[in-house]
C-alpha cells in the first residue's frame, strides 16, 4: 500500500484489517488489527505472530493499550471524520507520555491540510484517503516553518528562541 | 501594545500563503465545499445569508490607528464602505467576495492582524476587559496574559479540531467587564493570602441553549502555571468532551455532565503528568510579554486644566455626554472616551471606513494612537486628558459619533440576525431600530439610566440575550418573528441569567412591551434603583402583570424559585 511516511511516499506491507470477519481467515502478512481484538486475542497472537500493530478511534483511550507498547510495531490511529480531534491527543499521549517509539499511523479522512498538525502530535505515517493524491500531500508538511508552543516534534516554544 | 518580531510576522505570512492556496484549490475543484469548509471556518470565514462574511481577530479588543486604517481601506476596497464590531471585540465585513479574501488577509498582515481561529471548532481569539491598563480597580493589567495564551493557542496542533468552539477571557479587574464567567475558561487575575498573584479558573461557563455560569475549579493558579494548567483543561476537554450533539459539545455540558468535583479532578491529574514541562512559564518571559503594554508617558499636570469643567458648565449637550460617554481613569486629569456605534438608525456596532480613518486620526492626536473594541460593541479612546475632551467632543459629533447613550436603553447589543446571519429565526437590527424610533426622547432614556438590552437572531445567543437585563431573543413561530424576553440577566461580578417573561410576543409590540416594562420600573424604583436593582427587588411578577394583564393566578403557582 502507498503511504507517507517520514515525509516521503512509500510502498508499505501493513494490511489495515477495519472489521473482523469471524468467518475468513486473517491475511496473510503484516496485519493492523482492531485494538479490541487483539486484546481478546492476545495469547494466541502472541505466539502466532513476531509482529504486531493494531488501530484505535477516539473512543478508546490510550491507557488501555499501555501496558502491551513494546509489543507494538505500529500504531494506527483513526479520523473516521476531518473534524475529530481525539486522535492529536491520543497521539501526543503515546509518544510523550508512554514513549511509544513504533509507527503512529493516520489512518481514516487523512488529507493533506491536517498534516502539518498531525506531525506535530508525533504521527509518522500516514494513510491518506483513497481518492487524495500524495504528492500533493506532501506540501502541506510545509505549510509553517515556525511553532508558537511545543508539542510531540522537537519544536522549542518560540518565546524560548527569542532571547 | 504588543509589537510582532519576525517569528509572529512569519506565522500570519504563512498563514496568508496557505490559505490563498486552499482558496485557490477549492476554486478548482480540489478541494470539496465539505472539504473546505472547515478551512475556511478556522480563518473566520463564514458563508452567509448574501455573501461571505469574514471575521478578523483583534486580540483583547486593542488596536492601533494603524490598525484601524487597515480595516477601513478593507472596507472601502472589498466591502459596502462599512465593518460591524462584534460582542467577542471582533471585527467583521459582511460582503466580501471568496476570491478577494486572500488578498484582504494579506492587508491584514501588513498592520499584524489575521483571522486566525476566528470561527471553527478551535481557541477562539482571548477577551478581556476593554478598560484593561487604565481601571483604577484593576489588580493587574490583563493582557499581557491574553497575548500569551493567544501565541500558545494560535494553530495549536492538538486542540484544532475541539468538540467545539472555545473561548476564553481573562480581568484583571476587581469589577468585571469581560462577562469572564460565561466563557468557556474565564480567568480572574485575583492577590492570595501571601500577596501573589495569580489566577482564579473558571471554567465551563457559557450561553447558547443550554446557558450557564461558570464555576471556578481552582481558586488560585501560579502565573507560572497558566499555559499547563489550560492545556490540561483542553485536554481533558477534547478527549471526553461530546461529538456526537452539537448543541452538547461545549465544555460547559463536559463540566455538567461529570459534575464540578469530578471534572477538576480529571483537570488536575493531567496538570500533575505536564505542570513542570516545557508550558512552565518562567518570569524573564512574563516580563517581555508585560514590557509590550507599560503605560504611555502621561503629563502629570493634567488635572491641572480648568477648562474641562467650565465647557461642562457651560454647554449642555457636552456635559450630556461627559455624564455618559466618560469612564475613569487610573491618572488624575485623564479620562477614557466611549464612542457610541450605537447612533439611531445605524445597525449596533457598524463605522463607516469614513468614521474609522476619523477615529483613528483622533486616536493619533488625543490617545497615543490606541483604540479598544467593547463588549457592548463600542470603541474607546483609552487615554484622553481632560482639557482635549471639548475639542474630541466637536470633532466626534462632525461624524456622528458622540451619541451621549452609553450604558442607556439605545445602547444595546444585537447580533446581525436575520439581516445577514443564515442561522437566525428572526431580525435583530429592525428591533433595534424600532425601539430607537420609539425611545427617542433624550430626557426619559437618561430619566431611564443604566439599563442592558440584549438581542440574539436566534438560541446561539450571539447577542448575549441571556445576560441582558432585558433580553430579546428572535424565535419563529409557523415562519413567523416573535421574540421571547427575558429579564434580569447580567454578565458581570453578580452574573446570572435573565428570567423569562412570558410567552414570546408580536414582531411590531417588541418597542410598545419594554415601554410597559419601563413604565413598572419608573413607577416602583426607590432612590437610585437601576433597573436591574427594582427588577431584583421586586420580582418578575408586578412586570409580567403588566405585560400580559389576562394572565392571572395560573403563572404565580409556577414562580416557584
Ligand atoms: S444569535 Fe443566531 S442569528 Fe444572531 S448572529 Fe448568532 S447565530 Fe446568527
């Protein structure tokens, strides 16, 4: 699948599984699990599988996954809509607060005018929405070269470059 | 007031350059009206009733002649000749064209001003007192702090996208005039017990449908403390805050809804993990912030000048306006000046580019070049020494600017409505005019004296109907405009929300019912009763008489407060 990542477009093999169909089988390969699943799941994963990621929306928080981060590879993160926000936070928590150091994924409406925010919050891949165009995407991690306060990216708060 | 170095005049260049590029994609096709939509909100872009309107930021109100030049050549250049101050001391044009606003931001940021967060879902442009740096009841000047919050607030990556609109205020008055207590965060700059200052949170406050009066969750903040302890607000605000009800998304209903205990709690766990970082303000950044608003070098003689007082004695429509128009100033000898944009006739709130380049020129010559938007949709000269008031009188009347109606009856607030705002269920500025046109005696408006109407086009409350002490709300029954009055309400230190009157009345009796309202309060006032001091004395009831005379016993079994 074509994704962003680390700014650039890239060809990854993580398949993003939305729902589980009880009735066929997992694909093969690296798969992004729904994060309920894989915690129901997690024994018989763990012993199936050498890596592992799984995706979560807004509705369930990011404490619930802390305990099982050094299992994870990738992180995806859900915008089922543009204007839903809980992701940022999310996002900023995994990396600030709990260290995650694997892949945090966009996944979901990505485009091109969230990802300068979606950087800052600590996102390094990014899933855009199927009809969008990644090359064009690619400028909006352009759009500003200075940050007025701190977040997940190693931005100083400018009031501390200004003395 | 605060200069712009390079990193500021970098960021709203950017931000002209960025949105000149989504405007530029939208006009191709690229981007969807779904998709643009929520880019244009966050740069104060509006689609309206007959056009766009844009609104543009004026940070804590305060601007410079500079500024207000700026704003009236947009006018002139893009728009019908006129701007419309906002409740939120905001500026706002109601007829530009899409493809021009690129252009107008680029003015804008000439004269460092933007439209940044004017509108969306994101941290709304910080309020304060519009008497901030000049109140002789103020603890400490306000806006170095608004200023602060606004950098950090301005395209904050985590809280662009909120559950809902956001805005917060801050006084550092002892009375307050920036409604603090019906934001979403309101902020009291108060002393404690060892002296310090700091900050009283209050948090949840707000109007709308579902109005409420904030509490304060914490009494006493550190100053050093403020940016960790709202992004730790925020935070718990956009994680838990709803999204699945519009009408339920303001922190307000987060703050209800989990109960003032439980949401401080969640409040202060967070601020615990983010106290220390990087938000921890230190004093050296204070200071610079507070260096931008020092006071101008007053002449210590000014209370001096006798002849303020003989032009007060002697012309009668000067010392009517000295009597209403003047607030006190901190100085001896100076005063601040409020020119009323409440003239009969003109829509609350609008200047004509022609009014702002003669205000501005005013403000160069009498009050160091500043100029305050109010609350109440007014500007103020916050500077002015007592021996230039005769003069600044004259040449404000040259452009109909010296109304003496501050704080009286024609002074009032009123959203656009149905005139140019697609939500509204029913006109605000006829009812302004109509009550102009019935209270156009001079004598009975200051025989009146300090009374607050307030008027909203529809529940959204743009016009703070619910803290006026005569609220008129436009609602619409079967496709017609009826209004629904409230009284009562105020949004200052004894904040509470107006009481309702009775069922909503006629279009056309809106003027004829606040004359049999008056007509109460003119009848039982005592000595130096306002009317919100009878109202509150007296009860609802002697006014619901006689407003509705045919409704007997049935109402007072259900005035059960
Ligand atoms: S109160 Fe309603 S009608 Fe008035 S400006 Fe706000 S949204 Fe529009």
């Amino acid at each position: 699948m074509r994704i962003i990542k680390d700014k650039k477009i890239i060809d990854d093999d993580w398949s993003l599984v939305r729902d589980i169909d009880s009735s066929a089988p997992l694909p093969d390969g690296n798969v992004i699990l729904p994060f309920m699943y894989w915690q129901e799941n997690r024994d018989a994963l763990l012993k199936q599988n050498a890596t592992h990621a799984v995706w979560i929306d807004g509705d369930i928080e990011t404490e619930k996954l802390v305990s099982y981060l050094e299992y994870y590879a990738l992180i995806a993160l859900d915008f089922p809509v543009f204007k839903d926000g809980r992701s940022y936070t999310h996002a900023r928590l995994l990396r600030e607060r709990y260290g995650f150091k694997g892949d945090l994924r966009a996944i979901g409406e990505v485009l091109r005018d969230q990802l300068f925010f979606l950087q800052r919050c600590g996102i390094d891949s990014y899933q855009l929405r199927e009809d969008k165009d990644a090359e064009d995407a690619l400028k909006g991690f352009e759009d500003f070269t200075v940050c007025y306060q701190a977040a997940a990216d190693d931005v100083v708060p400018v009031y501390k470059s200004r003395r | 007031m605060y200069k712009y170095d390079n990193y500021d005049q970098t960021i709203v260049d950017e931000r002209v350059a960025q949105f000149r590029d989504q405007t530029a994609r939208f006009l191709a096709g690229q981007l969807s009206e779904e998709e643009f939509r929520p880019l244009r909100l966050m740069n104060g872009l509006y689609i309206q009733r007959y056009a766009p309107m844009l609104r543009v930021a004026i940070p804590y109100g305060l601007l410079s002649s500079q500024q207000l030049r700026m704003l009236a050549h947009i006018s002139r250049k893009y728009d019908k000749h006129y701007a419309h101050f906002s409740t939120r001391q905001n500026v706002q044009f109601n007829w530009p064209a899409l493809e021009t606003v690129p252009d107008i931001l680029a003015d804008l940021a000439r004269v460092e001003m933007h439209a940044i967060q004017t509108s969306g879902n994101d941290i709304r442009n910080t309020t304060s007192d519009q008497f901030a740096g000049i109140a002789v009841d103020e603890l400490e000047d306000p806006r170095p702090y608004c200023e602060i919050i606004r950098q950090w607030s301005t395209f904050h990556p985590e809280f662009s996208f909120l559950p809902r609109k956001f805005k917060i205020a801050v006084t550092g008055a002892v009375h307050d005039r920036a409604a603090v207590k019906v934001h979403d965060i309101g902020l009291f700059l108060v002393k404690n017990d060892a002296g310090e200052i700091g900050f009283n949170v209050v948090v949840g406050g707000g109007l709308g449908r579902t109005p409420f009066i904030g509490p304060s969750i914490r009494p006493f903040l550190e100053k050093q403390h403020l940016l960790s302890y709202l992004e730790a607000i925020l935070r718990v605000y956009n994680r838990f805050g709803r999204r699945d009800n519009i009408y339920r998304a303001r922190i307000k209903i987060l703050v209800n809804d989990l109960g003032k205990e439980e949401f401080t709690r969640q409040v202060e766990a967070e601020w615990n993990h983010i106290k220390d970082s990087v938000l921890k303000l230190d004093q050296q950044e204070i200071e610079r912030m507070k260096s931008f608003f020092t006071a101008p070098d007053y002449d210590q003689n000014a209370a001096e000048d006798n002849s303020f007082e003989a032009a007060e004695k002697s012309n009668k429509a000067f010392a009517t306006w000295v009597k209403r128009n003047l607030f006190v100033h901190k100085i001896a000898g100076y005063k601040a000046v409020i020119i009323s944009l409440k003239a009969p006739g003109i829509a609350p709130g609008d200047a004509t580019d022609e009014q702002m380049d003669h205000i501005a020129d005013l403000a160069d010559h009498y009050s160091y070049g500043e100029i305050v938007v109010t609350h109440d949709q007014n500007l103020v000269l916050p500077n002015v020494k007592q021996a230039d008031l005769f003069d600044l009188w004259q040449k404000l009347s040259a452009k109909h600017l010296a109304t003496a109606n501050i704080g009286l009856l024609t002074d009032m607030i009123c959203c656009p409505g149905l005139d140019f705002c697609s939500l509204a269920n029913a006109g605000s500025i006829p009812i302004a005019n109509q009550i102009n046109e019935k209270f156009d005696d001079i004598d009975y408006l200051h025989d009146i004296g300090d009374i607050k109407i307030k008027m909203s086009g529809c529940m959204n409350a743009c016009g703070h109907h619910h803290v006026g002490h005569i609220g008129i709300l436009g609602v619409s029954k079967k496709g017609e405009e009826f209004y629904q009055l409230t009284l009562g309400g105020s949004s200052e230190n004894d904040a509470c929300l107006g009481e309702r009157l009775g069922p909503a009345v006629a279009k056309k009796e809106v003027a004829n019912v606040i004359a049999r309202l008056l007509d109460v309060y003119v009848e039982q006032r005592q000595e130096e009763e306002r009317f919100l001091d009878t109202f509150r004395r007296i009860g609802i009831k002697p006014f619901k008489d006689r407003v509705y005379p045919k409704q007997p016993v049935k109402e007072e079994a259900c005035a059960n407060h």
